[in-house]
C-alpha cells in the first residue's frame, strides 16, 4: 500500500486529510487530527510505503504542521519496520 503526499498539491490540512482519505481507507470516526492519523496508520500491519514529494513546499504550505507530520511518519517508521517512508 502506499501513500503519496505532494507539497505543491496540500496547501491546508483539509487538503492534507481527504489526499489521504482518497489513497488508504480510514475508519467513519477519523477526527482529521494527527492522533487520530497514528492510531490508524499503527493498525495497518501489512505494511505502508509512504512518499513525501516537495517536502519543502509541504512545510511551507502546512508551517509547523507539517514538521509534525513528518515527525509522525518518522516515529510510525520506527515503531514498525513493515512501514517505509520515502522524501523527495
């Protein structure tokens, strides 16, 4: 499984969540927080591949939001090695 996330497409973080909604499916309670994004990422065991295009542009867009996203990627990557993350 994998999902995309391109800086140059997200300008907010409604934008951040239905990219994301689009790509992997999520349960009808998702609060479009990042709690609510780690506890649903950690219950995919099957493994995700995620890839963060224009990071630059991601962070510009979302500020100190999207330092935080990534940092959540980082830690998913960490607690379960199934995961990959990939930053262009």
């Amino acid at each position: 499984m994998e999902l995309k996330i391109d800086g140059n497409l997200i300008k907010s973080q409604d934008a951040l969540y239905a990219a994301i909604k689009e790509q992997i499916s999520l349960p009808d309670h998702f609060g479009n927080n990042l709690d609510a994004l780690w506890d649903a990422l950690t219950e995919i065991n099957s493994g995700i591949t995620i890839i963060i295009n224009n990071k630059v542009k991601l962070k510009e867009n979302l500020g100190e939001y999207g330092d935080k996203l990534i940092k959540l990627f980082h830690d998913l990557i960490n607690e379960n090695n199934a995961h990959k993350l990939l930053i262009k």
